[in-house]
C-alpha cells in the first residue's frame, strides 16, 4: 500500500459546560462539569490523522464515528482561594490546555488558585493524567517531541507534573510572573515573563512581551535548555504591527508536556520553531474591524523564519517557515 499523502478531515464538535456556585457558609462546595463530543462528517483511512477525530482502534479503518468526554470537577472555596479536583483545563505558562482543534485537550489532577494579595496571583497543583484533543482515553503524560529537539530519554511517560506559578499585576500596564513545572522522569522549568504596555498617545500604544526559560532534566533525559523570546506590538487605532525573536540555546530544544501549546512568542500554528540552537524572527499583522464598526471581527497574518537548527550527525543546519492567516 501506498504511503499517506495527506491529512484532510470534516467533523462538528459539542461542548456543554456546567459551573455551579458555592454553598453558604466560610467554606463553600460546588462542582462543574463539561461535556464533549466529536462527530465525523467526513473521512477516510488515506486522509486520518488531522488531530480533529479519534483514531479507529483497527487503523485500516481511518477515524472512528463519533468520540466524546464527560468531565466533573469538585471545588472548594474559602475567602479568595479556591481548589479544584478532577477534570482541569490549565492556563499557565508551564502547561498550556490545547484547544486549537474539534476538542480541548483535558487533564486529570488538582489546582489551587489563590487571589488573598490585591494584584497577585497564586497557581499550585498536581496533574496526573492527561486526554489528548483527539481522544477519549485518560493516559499517563509525555514530553513533546516534534522537531530536531534532540531530546531523549529513558521513560516513555510519567503520571506527575507538579506546578507552582505566581503573577503580579504591578498596574494596569505592567505585569510579571514566575512560574515551575516539574514533570516527573523527564525535566523541570523555570520561567518568567514580564508584559508592558507604553501609551504612547490617544489611540496608539506599544506592548513588550519578554519571556525568559530555563528546563533542566530530571535524572531520566538529557533536556538541557534556554529559551528567550522578545515580541513587540505597536498598535494604532485598529492595526497591529508586531516583531518578535526567539532564541534557543544548550544542549536540547524546548521541553514542554505533550499535546499542550509552548509558553513561546514563536509559537503558532503548525511550528513551536523551539529545535536545539533554532534562531527565528516574526512579523506579524492584525487589524481589528471594530476600528471601522464592525465588532467581533478581525484579521491576521505572519510570517516566521527559523535557522541555525542542530540537525545533529554533522549534518547542515536545519531551516524552516511558516505563514498564517486568519479572519474570524
């Protein structure tokens, strides 16, 4: 048989979300829960593969009809903190929930989310599990591979990734964070970020997003990482310039849990352009249509470029590109 030429597939997905409130009293109980369900419109066994539907579990048979998810999450709430066990979707620059297909991607384990400080706020837990978007399967987590990472190790998995983040909004212009994840076996990280945003005058502003980390392993790999990544938007009226540079340095690529998105300025559709030694640049281009009173639409477009890629066996160096464009 021939070798897959293509990945191409049509489907329609369902989310129903539940949050509940919280009982009286000076410890407050509720849950949530989310439901999800994929359905195939269209495929075959020679176009599989997309990540939008769940593989069939004989391959010859491309994807399956339909898959789905049934999440519950318990909460407690005391003053301003609050903790969640079960189903989670985390938003934290050491591991970021992938929703970029039919389905989010989910995780099992517990968050502890603290707002006591006016300004600060504190992110603790443990995942244990995670479902990936294109599944219905709770499985043990890995490290992303994808690219000349150059990265190996002596465990397929691990059911741990323990994180700890902190964020201070010092005004309404200026905020910075702290964050560490630890994924058990494979490698730990520390990271920080600072964002800013220059009124330069009515209607016209400049952003600076800097971003700062560094992954080590964690006696079962080689990971050995620094990433920084600069991103500078000037915006006027409804247009958006921005620039941006990310610079990978040591002896692997960047190290991030499986399936997530990366906490990096490069990080776009298709490429996390986070290979060992990879150099790249963005250009990029927004333009909001409420300038021109149309709300709710909007259009992208970049461009990244990436060398100096270690290919490694004396090989030369790797290079890549990646244009986008969006409306919605």
């Amino acid at each position: 048989n021939a070798a897959q030429s293509k990945q191409e597939e049509w489907a329609q997905g369902f989310l129903l979300r539940y949050e509940s409130g919280y009982t009286d009293g000076l410890i407050g109980v509720g849950f949530d829960a989310i439901g999800l369900l994929g359905v195939k419109l269209d495929s075959s066994p020679d176009r599989a593969g997309s990540g939008l539907l769940k593989r069939h579990r004989d391959t010859s048979k491309g994807a399956q009809d339909e898959y789905g998810e049934l999440g519950l999450t318990a909460k407690v709430r005391a003053s301003k903190s609050t903790l969640k066990l079960g189903t989670l979707l985390p938003k934290l620059p050491t591991v970021l929930a992938n929703d970029s297909r039919l389905l989010p991607q989910t995780f099992k384990g517990g968050q502890l989310t603290s707002l006591e400080l006016e300004g600060l706020t504190v992110d603790a837990g443990r995942l244990t599990q995670v479902n990936q978007r294109d599944s219905s399967d709770y499985e043990d987590m890995g490290i992303t591979r994808t690219g000349a990472k150059g990265i190996t190790t002596r465990h397929l998995d691990s059911d741990s990734f323990d994180f700890a983040s902190l964020n201070y909004k010092w005004t309404s212009n200026l905020a910075t964070g702290y964050s560490y994840g630890h994924l058990d076996n494979f490698y730990s990280q520390h990271l920080v970020n600072l964002t800013y945003v220059l009124p330069v005058t009515t209607g016209q502003s400049l952003k600076t997003d800097l971003r700062f980390a560094r992954s080590t392993d964690d006696g079962g790999s080689n990971v050995d990482n620094n990433a920084i990544g600069a991103m500078f938007t000037y915006n006027l009226g409804g247009h958006a310039l921005g620039l941006g540079y990310q610079g990978m340095s040591g002896d692997t690529g960047y190290a991030y849990v499986n399936g997530t998105d990366a906490f990096l300025v490069n990080f776009v559709q298709i490429g996390d352009f986070a290979s060992k030694d990879e150099q790249s640049w963005q250009a990029r281009y927004d333009y909001n249509f409420a300038a021109i009173g149309i709300p709710g639409l909007t259009f992208m477009t970049r461009y990244l470029t990436g060398d100096n890629i270690d290919l490694g066996g004396n090989r030369p160096e790797g290079k890549e590109w990646e244009r986008d464009t969006d409306i919605g």
